[in-house]
C-alpha cells in the first residue's frame, strides 16, 4: 500500500514540477528591465495595464500547484522509510564480528 501511495505521490510531484517550470517561463514579468530602456519602449496609458485574464489565471494555477507540490514533498518524506538508518545498522552489524581484528 506505501508503494503505490509513494508510486502515485511521485507521479503528482514530477507533473507538478513541469508545471511550474512551464508555467513560471510563460508569464510576462512586470518590467522590461534594461532591454525597455535600450529598444526606446515606453509605457502608454493603455499598455502600462496590459496583464489580460490568461496571466491573472496562470498567476492563481501557479500558487495552487506550487501549495500542491509543497505539501506532496512533505508527505513524501514523511512515509518514505529511513535507508540510511538501515544502512548503519547493518554495517554496524558487520563491523563487530571484524572488531577483534583491530584490538
């Protein structure tokens, strides 16, 4: 059952991420920074406002999915199991059947 949960939580986290990469690379930044400056763009009346309703709805799906991926990170490492944990005591475990080598 941990399997397929950690499987399905994987699976939301990798489509969560591609999301967020395509999405923050398609919305329009607020200035034009030094390239405005140097092409000579200068702000109208009409285009200072020029966020159209696609942006504002990409803006709320990128927090959305951003809360979304957030909260699967933390519920993966929560039920993930502790390899490392296993890892020390097994090589524990071997270490001191070879102790008396090095007394």
């Amino acid at each position: 059952m941990l399997n397929v949960l950690n499987y399905i939580l994987m699976a939301i986290l990798l489509a969560c991420a591609l999301f967020l990469v395509i999405a923050v690379l398609l919305q329009k930044t607020k200035e034009d920074g030094l390239s405005g400056a140097i092409t000579g763009g200068a702000d109208t009346f009409y285009g200072k406002d020029s966020s159209n309703r696609g942006d504002v709805v990409l803006k709320r799906w990128t927090k959305v999915v951003g809360v979304i991926f957030a909260v699967c990170v933390l519920v993966v490492y929560i039920i993930q199991p502790d390899y490392a944990q296993t890892e020390a005591i097994s090589s524990w475990k071997n270490l001191t059947e070879y102790a008396d080598i090095f007394k």
